[in-house]
C-alpha cells in the first residue's frame, strides 16, 4: 500500500504523528516500509518510529516544492515493520512560518 500526502506543519510546531488514523499508521502484516518525504521550504525535521523502534531519527528534510523524487529522496528504504506495529512519523517545524510536508509512504507485506 503506497500514501503520498501534502500536509502543513505549522510555526514552531511538531506533529507527533502525521500518520494517525490513516491506513498506514498500523502494519497488518510483517512488511518493508519505504519513506521518501520533502518539505516546500527548509526547515523541517522527521522521526519515524515502529512501535517503539525508532527508524529514523530527527533527520532534516530536503526543501523542494514539487515534492519527493524517487529515488533522491529516500530517508528510510525497506526497513523491516512487523505485523501489527504502530508507524509513528512525528515532523517538526523549526521556523516562524507554516511549512508544507510531503511524503510519500510505501508498506509492502513479504
């Protein structure tokens, strides 16, 4: 199952899981999760945890306006979420202004 979303992450804030209560936020079986995500502007930063496995960790985001491109803007590729993990994908705006987040999230059951 692949999500690509633009969300806007406003001043000074954190979203501490941009994945909530959409499809993806739970893994239905042992599968590879790929994240590919870019921000308008600069100044975002990510973290994607699995449960309690943190993934990537506080990782600054490339500023594009068009959004990820495969494969430039792979932050975390395959790693491996077992059945029934929580993805947890909290975002970070570091400036005075809203940003816009886009991601592109792929699971893949093996």
């Amino acid at each position: 199952m692949q999500r690509r979303t633009d969300i806007s992450i406003a001043a000074n804030s954190t979203n501490p899981n941009v994945l909530q209560g959409l499809s993806v936020e739970y893994v239905r079986d042992d599968s590879t999760v790929t994240l590919a995500a870019t921000g308008a502007v600069a100044g975002l930063r990510a973290t994607l945890r699995f449960s309690d496995e943190v993934v990537l960790d506080d990782a600054n985001l490339p500023a594009l306006a068009t959004g990820p491109v495969l494969p430039d803007h792979i932050l975390v590729g395959r790693a491996f979420a077992g059945r029934a993990d929580r993805l947890l994908l909290s975002v970070t705006n570091t400036t005075a202004g809203a940003i816009v987040l886009t991601y592109l999230i792929d699971v893949n059951p093996v």
